[in-house]
C-alpha cells in the first residue's frame, strides 16, 4: 500500500513511506531550488526539483501539473520575497516595510498583515515566504536595514512570532496558511563598515546574548524554515556553521523544519569566501553543517551524486535533509492536491477593500511624528492653501520600498528579468500627492511642484517651488531616499539627503511659511538641519499602496499618530552605532564634535495629544528566579485628543558579571485614553527574562539589584526609575 499517497496517515508516516521508494536521485532533487530560468522542464522530470522560487502567474499551476505527472508525483513548493505584503504580484496588497510595521509595537496587526500576504500568496500558486527577517539593525549604512525589525531582540521576537502565526495559521494544513522563514540566521545584518555580506565579527557569548534569541523565539512560534545567512562569523560561513545549524539550531533548539541557504551560498564558499577549493567541496561542507535545501546553487545537484558515489557522505544524511522539505509538504497539504491557484478568488481577493483598509491601518500606526513646534499640526482649518512639494510626493517606488516590483530589476540590470507577471500596475498605489488631494476640502487650494530630483543635485526646480510655497499657507514637503539607495547590496557611506534636496528644503525654509516635512524613507537619515528647522516632521517609512491615505489622515487628524521609532536615528554618520542598549564603559559618552546621544532615541515617538506617567510601583522588593515581576505605572492622557500610547518597560542589571546593556527593553504594552482619562498600566515579566550569559556562555540569573524604569521612549529623561533585588 503507498502509504504516502494515504491523507488518513501522519505527516511523519507518510513521510517515511515515500522516503523508502526514492532513489537518491530523487533525494537529491528534493533539496534543490532554483529559479524559473533554469529549464524547468529538465528540472522537474530529469531532477526531481523539489523548489522553485520567484516563479508567478500562469507557471506555478503549469509547472506543478508537471510535477505531479512524474514517478511519484512530488509536488513542487514554490517560494517568493513576499516580505511586506505579496509585492511581486500586480494588484496584491502591499503593506509599509517591515522598518515600518515594527514602528506599529502592535503584534496584532502585524498578524493580521501576515495572514493577509499568506491568503494571497495561496491564491496565486505559491506557498512560502522568505519573511520574517531576524536581522537587528545597528548600524544604518547597511543596505538591509529596511528589512528589519529594528534594534532590540525582545522586540524582534515579539514581532517575528506575530508575523510567523500569521503567515502559518494555527497549522499548516489551514486552506490559507504558508510556510515562515526566519531570516538571515545568525548576525547578518552585525557587518563591519555596514558592508553587506561582511564577516560579522562577534564572539560566541555576544551571538548568544544579542543575536541568537531573535530566532529561538521564532523555534518556539513553530517557524517551517530558516534562512542562513551570507555572512561568516569568527571565519566560518553560516552555511558552514555546524556548531550554529545543527549544534544550536536541531539539536539545542528542536527546531524541525528545514534549513535553506540564501542565493549561492554554496558557491559562495568557493567563490568569495574561499573555504573550498572545488564547488563539490562548498557542496560538502555545506551538507554535513545542517543545510537541507539548497538555493540557487545549480550544479549542487551534480556534485552532490559525486559525493555520494565517492562515499564522501552518506545517503542517511540526504535522507535527515529531505525528510524534512516532504514532511512540510505534506503538512502544507500539496500532496493532497489543496494548493493549486484560484485565478478566480485571485481576482475578486488580492487587494480587495478589506486587505486593502488593513494596509491602510498599519501605514497610519507605523508612522512616527518626530516634531510638532507650536502644536501645527494636525493642521489648522483656516489653511487654504498648501505648497505640496518635494520628489517623494508622488514617487510609487519610492514609497513601496525594497522587495516590490521592480525594486530588485531596477538595481540590477544584469540580472535577467525573473517570471514575474509582464506588466505591474500602479494604479491602485496611492501616493501622498493623490492622497492628500484626494482629503483636502474643496476650498482648499494644492500647488504641486515636485521641486528637485532626489539624486541629481543638478536637476532642481527649486525657484518654482518657492513661488508656490511664497503664495501659501503651509509648505508640506516629501523627501527621503529611494530604493536604489537601500537594499542588498547597497550600502552606503553617508546618510544625508540626497540630490539638491537640502538645498529645496533651506530655501522654503527662508521663506518664512510653516514647513511640514513628511520622510519617506527605507532607514534613519542625519537630519540635524530638518530637527532644528522644521516645524513638524512626520516620519512615514516605505509606508506602501495605502501611504497615501495615511500620512493625509494623520496631517489632517483624521488620526492621532501612535507609532515610535525602533531605530535610534543618528546626528551624523561616524556617530554611530547610537542604538539604545549600549554596554557600560564609554568615557563621557561624547565627541569632540557633539554628544554620543542619538538624534531620535528608540521607542521615541509623539502624538497629538500628551501622556503624563505617575507612581511608578513593583510588586515586590525582591523576587527569586522562577518568579514573576508585575510593573505598575500610572498614565493619564493630559490633552485634547484620544490617543494610543506605547508604555515601555526597561531593565537593567545594575552590577553582573559580565558587562550588560545600559537598559535593555522587557516588556510593553499599547493603551489607548480618551482626554482626561488615566488608566493603571500593569506589564508582567518573568524574572528568569533577566539573565544574562556568562563567562562559560551559560544563560542565567544572577543575583543582585535591578534598575526598573517606565516611560514613552528609551531616552533617560523620559523614564522612572526604581529598583527590585533578585535573590538566590
């Protein structure tokens, strides 16, 4: 009897049955992926390709046909970057970056967002996403920076746990759950010069402490699949990192799914790490440290039959790696035919109004709003005219950020064009410019002038821009940086404005009218110039198709921004790093030149109205490890709007053994106040949550005095402060 062909057996048993009636060709075919421009017909019926990846419209439903035709109809699992929503699929919805998401605090939505993208990833054929990224950014020249969480690994775990449950439902069998990825295992984004794919020079203690715990909450939130990364750490590459893929990550950790390299990785280590001096060498070496699935390597199917046939590895060792991709498709239900597209539901689904209004609430709860002197906004009724200026006005790519179509083809045009659908349409992207004209009452007048180009300094309007600001009432202007300025492989060594876009700004600024600045942006920028000048500056990210809408709500009051910066933003480049859980022993903490302080500090962020926090009280004076700690504080809206406040709770061991974060984020919690209200905010956290990893690189409690502080941001003067002992 085949089992596997049997829906009434485990996943498990059905598993092991097909595993018995492969040859090792098949095993080895099952852990290969590539893209669509690689033959795919001789991948599906000569190599038994498990995965493809970027393959959309029409193919996935042809190519699985295919698959299921062949000895034992194997279905194909087919992955996408559907990082921020389905953005290389024309009409899907597309939700602000994941920089910006996380700028929410707001793990449900993030949920929502990722079930979302999994329905309409289902829906066109696919079923995986490269997302959530784990990386932490510390450093804003790196390209990536977008792509991440931002800074503080408590919050990154949060964050990714929502997104995974999200993407994967409550099992994988639900009719619109995909499969997660956790992504780039370990310390990517810890480059050295914010160079991308660098060597990541950190110890063993400091990727158990920083990098690490990110990606063992995703293990906890039942994660499918990890990503490694293309860095090396201490000289070995992750994809050679036994010790980190299966040491840690199996065997420590549990995890069960499978392990998938980043494009090439495997060629990497020949080519550009050099760790190998043959690609069937790379193919070893990444074989035997844990990797399961191989992307984009496509000569790792030779190389690995010569392997097997030299005995220099072993036909169990395919079998650990391909049991895990088929137990995962039969988890996922393509063995049971469940997961082919619906062009139909595709049509009436995919950016459909309800999706659509859910991009619109994460884009009005990822923006931050860094000033607003003199309460100018939201803005007054008695402004009738407004100077619309800047070229990220009306800039769709620039507002759906990196990993959206055409993003990637943009950057590099030596790579040929994948299978994406032919023509993308951007009609449904509502940029500021639409959006703000689209809210404005009748009676008031929008100038537009897009002012200057946001790389060529040379290539300005700048004289028409003031002409339309002189005849107005308030200037709002949108600028930032744009895609070929972020990503991978694009790093860069300054972070000011770009173009003549400073230049735009200081000469609307000497016209003496109101200036609103609105940054699109992919990461922090130094905008000391903008902090000192502007009277509000109203920070929308990649803020996606919904941006629009959202930053008009919010400038008119339609919405009291709530969001807060999981990034600290630099005053200038060789100031950094600047993030907030610096460690202790820093002379003075300043330069020459300015303070060490940041610019914007983590968790920073305000709102229209204001929050006043009060009798700041711990549940006990001392607690033991298998203890838990309640926080009490006090906070009362003291203005005129409702709004929803972010309380942050920070720790911080005052003396360890080892040095340990200033302050170090625990815990959080959103709450929501009319005028004149004050609630009791009560955030529990276990007291074992306050170790640290020692000497041996032992995770534990130490005891001795903490500091507890409370407040709206990580930056001091924001906090109370009082202290709890941890006793043995």
């Amino acid at each position: 009897m085949e089992i596997y062909k049997n829906p009434s057996y485990s996943p498990r048993e059905r598993t092991i049955d097909l595993l018995s009636r492969m040859t090792i060709e098949e095993k080895v075919g099952q852990m290969c992926q590539v893209d669509g421009r690689h033959d795919p017909e001789t991948w599906i019926y000569k190599k038994h390709i498990g995965s493809f990846l970027h393959v959309t419209g029409d193919e996935p439903a042809r190519l699985q046909k295919m698959a299921l035709e062949t000895r034992l109809g194997i279905p194909i699992l087919f992955g996408i970057d559907a990082i921020h929503g389905h953005a290389f699929q024309s009409g899907a919805t597309v939700f602000p970056s994941q920089l910006g998401m996380s700028s929410s605090w707001n793990p449900e939505l993030l949920e929502k967002v990722a079930a979302i993208t999994a329905c309409e990833v289902i829906l066109t054929g696919l079923h995986w996403t490269f997302s959530p990224v784990l990386c932490i950014g510390r450093d804003a020249r790196w390209g990536r920076v977008d792509e991440t969480f931002g800074e503080d690994p408590y919050l990154i775990g949060v964050l990714a746990k929502a997104m995974i449950q999200g993407y994967q439902g409550s099992q994988l069998s639900d009719p619109y759950s995909i499969l997660a990825c956790a992504k780039h295992f370990a310390a990517y984004g810890e480059t050295q010069g914010g160079r991308d794919s660098s060597e990541s020079d950190v110890s063993e203690r400091k990727l158990r402490s920083i990098f690490l715990p990110p990606f063992q909450e995703a293990v906890k939130a039942g994660c499918a699949t990890f990503m490694t990364g293309y860095n090396a750490i201490d000289g070995i590459p992750c994809s050679a990192n036994q010790w980190l893929l299966h040491d840690v990550l199996k065997e420590d950790w549990g995890f069960q799914g499978f392990v998938v390299t980043d494009w090439d990785n495997i060629g990497h280590l020949h080519e550009d790490h050099k760790v190998a001096a043959t690609l069937e060498e790379a193919c070893n070496i990444a074989l035997t440290a844990g990797n399961d699935m191989m992307m984009s390597t496509p000569t790792f199917y030779e190389h690995a039959l010569s392997l097997i046939e030299k005995g220099i590895i072993s036909e169990s060792l395919l079998d650990d790696a391909c049991s895990r991709i088929l137990e995962l498709k039969f988890k996922l239900g393509l063995f049971d035919h469940k997961r082919f597209p619906d062009q139909g539901m595709a049509s009436t689904i995919l950016g459909c109004t309800e999706h659509r209004k859910a991009a619109y609430d994460m884009a009005l709860e990822s923006m931050v709003l860094l000033k607003n002197q003199n309460n100018i906004l939201p803005l007054s009724k008695e402004i009738k005219k407004i100077a619309l200026i800047g070229p990220n006005c009306d800039d769709v790519q620039a507002q759906l950020g990196d990993w959206s179509f055409g993003a990637r083809e943009l950057a590099y045009p030596e790579v040929p064009t994948l299978n994406y659908h032919p023509e993308y349409d951007p009609s449904p992207i509502v940029t500021i410019l639409e959006g703000i004209k689209n809210r404005c009452p009748h009676q008031v007048q929008i100038a537009y002038e897009k002012g200057c180009d946001l790389l060529d300094e040379n290539n300005h309007a700048i004289e028409e821009a003031v002409e339309a600001a002189l005849a107005s009432d308030a200037i709002i202007t949108v600028v930032g940086d744009t895609n070929v300025l972020n990503g991978e492989m694009r790093d860069r060594v300054d972070l000011h404005l770009t173009g003549a876009q400073q230049k735009l700004l200081e000469a609307l600024k000497a016209t003496g009218k109101p200036l609103i600045i609105v940054l699109v942006n992919g990461k922090p920028l130094t905008i000391p110039w903008i902090a000192e000048n502007a009277d509000a500056i109203l920070e929308a990210w990649n803020p996606g198709m919904e941006g629009g809408n959202g930053v008009a709500s919010i400038l008119f009051g339609d919405f009291n921004p709530c969001g807060k910066l999981t990034i600290s933003f630099p005053r200038h480049v060789g100031q950094q790093p600047v993030f907030y859980n610096q460690l202790p022993g820093w002379h003075g903490n300043t330069y020459v030149e300015m303070t060490g302080e940041p610019l914007f500090p983590f968790g920073f962020g305000l709102s229209y109205t204001q929050y006043e926090y009060s009798n700041l009280v711990v549940s006990s004076s001392s607690l033991g490890v298998n203890d838990h700690l309640t926080v009490s504080v006090d906070v009362q809206n003291t203005g005129k709007y409702e709004g929803t406040e972010i309380v942050q709770l920070y720790i911080n061991d005052i003396f360890s053994s080892v040095t340990t974060p200033i302050k170090e984020l625990k815990g959080f919690q959103r709450i929501h106040l009319k005028p004149g209200e004050k609630a009791a905010v009560h955030i529990t956290v276990p007291v074992a949550s306050l170790g640290l990893v020692n000497r041996k690189c032992q995770y534990v409690v130490e005891p001795g005095t903490f500091e507890i502080m409370v407040g709206p941001s990580s930056r001091d003067t924001d906090l109370l402060k009082t202290i709890f002992e941890v006793v043995s």
